[in-house]
C-alpha cells in the first residue's frame, strides 16, 4: 500500500483494484498508473474531487483516461514492480519444473515397478483363492474367502516342521 509521502507527480506505481497485494503468474491484475495528483482526492460517481482530507490521489492510466484511486490500490513503484514480478515468475517457473520432474518419476514407478507388481499379486490372490480379485478392489473388498485361502497358505510357507 502506497503512502502519500512516498507519491510524486509523474511518478508510475502498480495499481489494482483489489486492496490484497500479492505477485500472481496467471491473471495478472496490475495496471500501469501514473500519478497526476497527490492531494487528497474522494471519488464519487462523477469522477472525483479535490478535498482537504481523503484516501484517494488521482491517476492517469495507460488508456489517457484520469481517475481517483485509493492509496491502498497503488502496491508498487512500476519498476520495482517489474523486477519482483519477473523474480517471482522465474521461481514459479522453476518450482513447476521441478514438479513436472516428480510427476514423471511417480508415472515412471507407477508403471515399471507398482502396476507389475500388483498385476503379479492378482494373479497370485487368484491362483490361491480359485476366485476373481479385480484390480480396483480394496482391501477390504476382497471377499473373506480369499483372506481366508491367502491365510491358508501362508501359515503352512511358514510353520517350522518340529524337531523329535
């Protein structure tokens, strides 16, 4: 948020309607504005006015057309602007690279380790059970008989044969 002493006349700050100030890559909602005015201006329906007290400066925007704005409008000096933004979208730019790499090595071990694997765990559920485990199914879907088969075998893989 600019402060009146901070504004000069011709000076160009980063305007928006919006009173929340934050760098955005998409949807970018700042305007060029340049400062016509820095005494305390209201606005009203017809425009604006000069007043000895009021939250408003009146600026010039890109389109040649005048307007009083709030001073809690104006975020930034425009080149100052311009540099943060630029800094910002470089990070944003990185870290969405970053994530693209993650998503690809997730994709990659979904399909050359996970998908294999669970393929090979049907089949084997199927085989011990006598009965169809489909891919989607949750654990707790599986009918109980197949819990109870998949039990079955595995208490007889790891019983210890008794030493006489």
């Amino acid at each position: 948020m600019a402060k009146r002493s901070q504004l000069e006349v011709g000076q160009e700050w980063a305007y928006q309607r919006s009173r929340e100030h934050e760098y955005q890559v998409w949807g970018n909602r700042y305007e060029k504005v340049t400062i016509v005015a820095v005494e305390p201006y209201e606005k009203s329906y017809s425009g604006g006015y000069k007043t000895s007290k009021g939250n408003g400066v009146l600026v010039k925007f890109e389109s040649r057309y005048e307007e009083v704005v709030q001073l809690s409008q104006l975020w930034k000096p425009w080149a100052e602007y311009l540099v943060g933004y630029s800094e910002y979208k470089a990070k944003w730019e990185i870290s969405r690279a970053e994530e693209k790499v993650k998503e690809a090595k997730r994709e990659k071990y979904r399909q050359e380790i996970y998908e294999p694997a669970m393929r090979e765990f049907i089949l084997a559920v199927e085989k011990i059970s006598g009965q169809r485990v489909e891919s989607y199914y949750k654990v707790e879907q599986f009918p109980v008989e197949v819990f109870q088969s998949i039990t079955e075998v595995i208490k007889q893989n790891t019983a210890t044969p008794e030493v006489a």
